[in-house]
C-alpha cells in the first residue's frame, strides 16, 4: 500500500506526485513513531501552534456552554434546535472543504509549503503525536471566532446557530483524536477509523470527512475498502497507525 512521500519541515517541505488519477506515485517507508519535533525551532512557539487536547476542551467546553445557555434563554424553542442543527452541518461542511481546500493545499516550495506542513503535514508524517492530532488555534480560534461575529456583531444569524458550529468543532476534534489513539470496540466506530486511516496510508487525496465522511460520498471523494485478496484496511489500519 503506497502513501505519499512527504520530507520534515527541517528537510524542506512536502514534495508529492500525483498521477492522473489522483494516487501518489511515490512511496514512504515507515510513519514515524512517537512525538514530532518543533517544526518552528521555537519549543514556545510550537507549543502555541500545536496544543495538547486538553487545552482545546478548556478553550471551547465553556464557549460551546456559554452561547447554548444564551441562546435557551433567549427562547425559541424548535427554531431554537433548528439553527443549532443548522449551525452543527454547517461545521461539517467546514471541516470537509477546510481539509480538502485548506490543509490539503501543498504549495512546491516557500512560506506556503512550510505552512501547510506546520498546519497539517507534520500530522501526516507523525499521526500518533496527539498534539499534532487537534486542529491549531492558528485555524480553530479563526473559524470559531468568524462565526459568532457573523451570529451577534453582523446580527445574521442567531446565536443558537454558533453554539451548534462550536459544539460540532469540539466533537470533531475529539473524535479525530479518538480516531488515532483509541481502540474502538463497536462496528461503526472501528469502520470509520478504518476510512480514516486509507486516507493517511492509501489516498490523501480522498476520505477528507472524518466526522463526516458522507460528504465525500457526496461530492465524489470517498476511498472504498479494497477488494478482498488485498491487504485488508483494517489491518492496515492496526498495523501502521496503531
């Protein structure tokens, strides 16, 4: 099974091929075990970038509480619900394209090519580092932020709308964390971490839903398990990001 070729931030940034169909034509060897080092030269500063998991529970726990609380005094009932729903597909369509568009874009070379490996190509070459598993503030606070300024300085939006966004981005993050260092007993849970890993170790071009890989169903980007006689993904998935 062939992944993408991807080198350290202090090596140079990420170089991949891509054939015609979207699949890597280059190979790596083994993921890289344990922590990654600091991808800025600065222990602060890379602390500040990639959080421990904790640190993102205590930034939006009490931001996702705080806003639900608001918005149920401020009544509504099933609109209430309505845009909290609508706020939670609205994050899932946020971290869809944000993967695909944002942390999947790899420029050649430069400020961008280092970027993109700060931001998510150092969690390609080191998926069991759990402080390169949660979204940096660097992107979360952003989003985050833009979205209760759309819901209560612009006054498009109601409240309950961003307390569902924010609470669909914590899910995200934890669930994401889970992903890659949990060890899922139930069918649902173990297939979706399954899907999760071909993205890391068949096609980072595909699979880009993680908590909701139905929108790669919908727009043509899903990475179906292989046939059998192949090597199974989930072994694949126990075997490389275990």
């Amino acid at each position: 099974m062939t992944t993408p070729t991807r080198r350290s931030f202090t090596n140079g940034p990420r170089r991949s091929k891509r054939s015609t169909t979207g699949q890597s034509s280059a190979a790596k060897g083994a993921v890289r075990r344990g922590n990654a080092p600091s991808v800025t030269g600065s222990a602060l500063l890379d602390r500040l970038i990639h959080v421990h998991p904790v640190t993102t529970s205590v930034l939006f726990t009490p931001v996702a509480a705080a806003a639900t609380a608001l918005a149920v005094t401020s009544g509504g009932g099933w609109s209430l619900a309505g845009w909290g729903l609508a706020g939670y597909a609205a994050w899932t369509l946020s971290e869809y394209w944000g993967h695909r568009i944002i942390l999947h874009y790899e420029p050649e070379r430069g400020f961008g090519a280092k970027l993109h490996y700060i931001l998510h190509g150092v969690h390609h070459d080191y998926p069991q580092d759990a402080r390169r598993s949660i979204l940096s503030p660097l992107l979360s606070i952003p989003m985050v932020g833009g979205t209760f300024y759309l819901s209560s300085v612009l006054g498009g939006l109601p409240l309950a709308f961003g307390a569902g966004y924010t609470v669909g981005y914590l899910a995200y993050d934890l669930f994401h964390l889970y992903l890659h260092h949990g060890k899922p007993r139930n069918r649902l849970l173990r297939t979706l971490r399954e899907y999760h890993m071909r993205h890391h170790f068949r096609d980072d071009t595909r699979g880009f839903g993680i908590s909701a890989p139905y929108w790669d169903e919908l727009f043509g980007t899903s990475i179906a398990r292989l046939p059998r006689g192949g090597q199974s993904d989930r072994a694949a998935a126990s075997g490389r990001a275990a």
